[in-house]
C-alpha cells in the first residue's frame, strides 16, 4: 500500500513515526561527537600529566583543543538539525518531550 492510497491517520503516523526515528538519530549522532570529544579531552589531559618536553605540551594541547572542537561541533549540528526538523514539521506534541507520550500523541 503506497502513501497515496493510505488512510489519512495511517500517513500521519507513518510521518510522526519517521520524524521521530529522524530525531532519535540526530541524538545518537550528538552523543556519539560528545563521547569523541570527552575522550580526546582525557587523552589531551593524560597526555600533559604523563609525557614529558615541548612536544608532549604540544600533543596535550591539540588533543585539548580538538576534544573541545568535537563537542562544540556536535552541539552546533544537533541544533542546526532540530531547527530543521521543526522548520519542516512543527506539531504540538513537540518531539523534544518523551518518546511515549509522542507515540500516544
């Protein structure tokens, strides 16, 4: 059954359910830059504790800065993509609250 001979409730469910799948990947994909980024961060702080010399200084301070690019980055694409989403199909029953009460919608 194709979405043209759909019942219309069907359809909207059908798009609901595939916006909702959209946003629990644009949260997946958010943790997955956050957890990059806090472990290039506690690689930058081991290795200014542990290596020694300018070189270890400049090694810790990249990975420092790039585990901060990572979540900074990640932050900013998850909002990018959310404005988005409620840009294409804004709803009452906001997809920002939990998953069952959308579902229940």
């Amino acid at each position: 059954m194709d979405s043209q001979t759909r019942p219309k409730g069907e359809a909207e469910t059908g798009t609901s359910l595939a916006l909702l799948r959209t946003e629990l990947a644009n949260e997946r994909t958010l943790l997955a830059y956050l957890r990059t980024g806090l472990g290039t961060l506690i690689a930058g702080a081991g290795a200014l504790d542990i290596l020694e010399g300018p070189a270890a200084y400049l090694i810790g301070s990249f990975l420092l800065f790039a585990g901060s690019g990572f979540m900074l980055a990640g932050t900013i694409r998850f909002l990018a993509a959310r404005h988005r989403m409620d840009a294409i199909a804004p709803h009452p029953n906001s997809m920002h609250g939990d998953i069952e009460t959308h579902l229940r919608g």
